[in-house]
C-alpha cells in the first residue's frame, strides 16, 4: 500500500511539473514535458500493470515504443 501512495504522489509530481513547464515556448520545454511523460508512461506500467513481473521481451518492447514515439513527436515536432 505505502508503494502505491508514493508512485501516486510522484506522479502527481511529475504532473505539476509538467503543467508548470507547458507554459514555456521552445524545444527544451516540449522535450522535458515529453521525458516527464515517458516517465509517467513507465511508472504506471511497471507499478500498477505489473509489467515489473513480466518477461523481459515484454519489457523490452515496451521501453522500445516509448523512444520511437517520444523520438517520432519530437522529430515530427521540429520539422
């Protein structure tokens, strides 16, 4: 129960942070909002999808759509 408390207060965290910074213009901005995001993505996966458990394939794969999303909005972003 404590694990879950806290992974909730961190992403509630990473949210505020988030929000605080969206209100910046510029590309390190929207780089940080998106690392804040795949942080977020990854925390909710491994904490409350049990993904911590799963095969390491599984795990890998999901760490693999994460860099080629946040690598495709980025890049799509800039051009």
């Amino acid at each position: 129960m404590k694990t879950t408390l806290f992974t909730w207060l961190f992403l509630i965290a990473l949210t505020l942070g988030a929000t605080g910074f969206s209100l910046q213009q510029g590309l390190y901005a929207l780089i940080f909002v998106m690392l804040l995001a795949g942080v977020k993505f990854l925390t909710v996966a491994f904490q409350f999808m049990e993904l911590r458990t799963a095969h390491v394939f599984w795990k890998g794969a999901l760490i693999c759509f994460l860099v080629l999303f946040l690598g495709l909005v980025l890049l799509l972003k800039t051009y």
